[in-house]
C-alpha cells in the first residue's frame, strides 16, 4: 500500500506537469508531442488517479485545454492550407506539405477533421481565393499597362480607378497578356486545390473489414465529455461516415471555389464588352481560345477528381465547373456575332441605296473571291495579294461556265458573304449564330 501511494503522488506530481508542458509545446508549434502530452496525461487520469481530489484542478485545466487544442489545430490548418494556395511562385505543387500533413494527422487523432471541413471553412477558403484573384488581376493589369514603351506615366495615371476601369483601357495586345496570365494564374490555383484535396484524400485510407475491427476492439476510453470534453474516438460505422462527409465537404470545396474563380475572370472579360464588339474574328478568337484552354483543363481536373470520391459515396453536382464562364464567353461572342452582322446589315443597304443599277465591269479580286467560295477547302487558305497596277477588269462575273453581268451591289454583296464564310471558319462555334 506504501508503494503505491507513493507511485499515484509521483503521478500526481507528473500531471500536475501535464498543462503547462502543453501549452509550451502548441506556443512552439510541437501538435504531435503536445498530444501525446495529452493524451498520456488524460490515461493516467482516467486509470491511475480515477477519483483523487488532488487532481480535480488539472482536470479542469485539461477540458480548457481540449477546446484549446482543437481551435489552435483548426486555426493552424486553415492558416497553412492558405499559405499552401495562394504563395506567390508559379509551382503547381503545394508549399509547406510536411506541415500540412502533420496538422492533418493531428485532426485525425482529435476527430476533428469533418468539423474543419465543413460550410465555414469552405467559406473561408472561397473569401481568399476571390480576393487574391482580384488582387492577381489587379497587379497584372497595372504591369500590362506599365509596359508599354514609354508610356510608364500614362500606364500610372490609368492604374487610378476601379479594376473594371483599368481592363477597359488595357489595349488589345494588353488585354491578351493579361488574359493569357490570368487564365494561367487561375488554372495554377486548380491544380493546388486539387494537390490538397488528394493530399488529404491520401491521409485518410479507406479501412477494411479487419482493421477496422481490429481498431474498433483497440478503441481508447477517455473520460466522459461530462468531466473533461475530451474527443473521444468515435464508433467505426461514425467513423466512416464522418471521413466521407469530411470527403463531400472537399469536393463540395472545390467546385464552388473553382466555379467563382472562372467566373470571376469572365466578369473581367464583360468589363470589355465594348472593345470586344470592335474586334476582328481572328483577334478575338486568340482570347475565346484562351476561354477554350481554362475551360478544357478544369473540366479535365473535375472529372478527376470525381473519378478518385465517388466510389467514397461522394455525389457531385450534375454540372461543370465552367459553366459560368461558357456562358459569359457565349454571350460576349453572340454580341460580336451581332455587331458584325449589323455592320454587314447596314453595309448592304448603303450599298442598294446608292447603286444605279447599271452593269459594272468586273475586278480580278472579286472574281478570285467567288472561285474560291465555290472551293470548300480555299477558305482555309489566305487570300492572294493583287497589286493595284495588276488589277484586271472583265466585262462579266465568270460562275463556272457562265457568265453573268452584275451592278455594283451584287459585288459588294458577294463581299459580304466571302466575310461572313471567313467568320464563321474564324469562329466555328458560333457559325449557326
């Protein structure tokens, strides 16, 4: 009996060590020995000194600290999450992964994990991605606009004003540096998502039958949430179901988040809605192939990643994730379509308003102009430069073997139409439009 009374003061005096070797060790960021501390301290609580008055103040200092633990990890994983996203250089991998992969243990020894994944976080992460992303957008409008030669005090006095402002101004060959760097700023951030979701995903291995009666037949007994608020681990069946929950919040995560940031880069492109309208087909072409890329690769990681969850009962969404921005980039296309056409409209017209109907002779050009409408592969071929001294007039426009008198309309008619077959092999997307 002397023997151990002596070993239960020892523990005692052990625990009594107990709180403030935790705190010391999560002010220096050691989660792993801080919870081995912990746990170690809460056995010999819950089997040695079970019922001892002694120990009734650590106990209490041990249900603050349980709380305190569980903020100090969530506050930690989300801080290191961020840091991994959104650092500043132009890897794909992820940035400080160890650490993120201790934190992420720790949750998991806490049962903490599902609960960080949940609707705050996710909201969190969907705050700092949109406000870097303008951020980005921001600083690479203001380089575009400094980099211009010898305009570096124009480029200053246009980078006042709001960011919508600043896209405006951005000159076409501006406006696809920017667009070709924000487009690959965006897609970056995708791939880092992705990079921490399977990083979690790698984390949590999905148990079989005999491990996970093997764990179920190990499980710890703490004591009650009633005396202490400690994590107890939690049946094998909650268990599972708690980490596919946790696994629907990830990709739930990446879909939200995904889907405003393309969005969000196709609300910059309708901030030149009026400058698109002004632009050629093949100019706007090079930004709608852009659209095409950003489109084709979230896609391309969508459907990854609900290959790797879905056999973990994780349901995604029906839609893709660059739906906003098809939809944008429709609609900025449609309106080119119509600009052009109105401009072909009203070409037209002027042209029947102001003919006098009397035969024409014919230029060389237009003639060339219909032989290769009647050839389905010439439109994919440049048309041939005529030199002016080299301009030859027929009395008729030769079809095939016939031969046809026109007025002036029907020439800049036909010119017309050989625009409108260029537009649509410029811009096959659209050509019902």
């Amino acid at each position: 009996r002397y023997e151990d009374l002596l070993r239960r003061l020892e523990l005692v005096a052990t625990v009594q060590h107990g709180p403030p070797s935790i705190k010391l060790l999560l002010s220096t960021k050691e989660f792993v020995t801080a919870l081995d501390v912990f746990d170690s301290t809460m056995t010999m609580l819950a089997e040695d000194l079970k019922g001892i008055a002694a120990v009734q103040g650590v106990m209490s200092q041990m249900k603050e600290l349980s709380a305190s633990i569980d903020r100090r990890l969530e506050g930690e994983f989300m801080q290191c999450v961020v840091n991994s996203q959104l650092h500043p250089g132009e890897s794909d991998e992820l940035v400080g992964a160890s650490q993120l992969v201790v934190i992420i243990d720790c949750l998991q020894r806490r049962n903490c994990l599902p609960k960080v994944l949940h609707i705050s976080f996710r909201d969190l992460m969907l705050k700092q991605f949109k406000t870097a992303l303008r951020e980005a957008a921001a600083g690479i409008c203001q380089k575009c606009l400094a980099a211009t030669a010898g305009q570096e005090t124009d480029a200053t006095q246009q980078a006042k004003g709001t960011l919508d402002t600043q896209i405006g101004r951005l000159t076409y060959t501006q406006s696809l540096e920017f667009w070709d760097e924000l487009v690959a700023w965006v897609l970056r951030l995708s791939k880092r998502l992705v990079a921490f979701i399977e990083l979690v995903i790698s984390r949590c291995p999905e148990d079989d039958g005999d491990s996970a009666e093997e764990g179920a037949s190990e499980t710890q007994s703490y004591p009650t949430a009633d005396d202490l608020s400690s994590p107890r681990e939690l049946p094998l069946a909650s268990s599972t179901q708690a980490t596919n929950k946790a696994f629907a919040d990830l990709g739930r995560l990446y879909e939200t988040t995904v889907t405003a940031m393309l969005k969000q880069i196709g609300d910059f492109v309708a901030a030149r809605a009026t400058q698109s309208q002004k632009l050629k087909p093949a100019e706007f072409a090079r930004t709608l192939a852009a659209s095409s890329r950003a489109i084709l690769e979230a896609d391309s990681q969508h459907q990854s990643l609900r290959k790797r969850l879905e056999p973990r009962g994780v349901l995604f969404s029906a839609g893709s994730v660059s739906r906003e921005l098809k939809g944008i980039m429709y609609n900025q296309t449609k309106m080119l379509v119509e600009e052009f056409h109105q401009s072909k409209i009203t070409l037209a017209r002027m042209a029947v308003d102001v003919d006098d109907w009397s035969a024409v002779r014919v230029d060389e050009e237009f003639q060339r102009l219909v032989e290769r409408m009647i050839d389905p592969e010439a439109i994919q071929q440049p048309a041939p430069a005529s030199g002016a001294n080299e301009a030859k007039l027929e009395q008729c426009l030769r079809l095939k073997d016939k031969q046809f008198h026109v007025v002036s309309a029907v020439l800049m008619l036909l010119q017309c139409m050989w625009q409108y077959l260029e537009f649509c092999h410029t811009l096959p997307a659209v050509s019902c439009d």
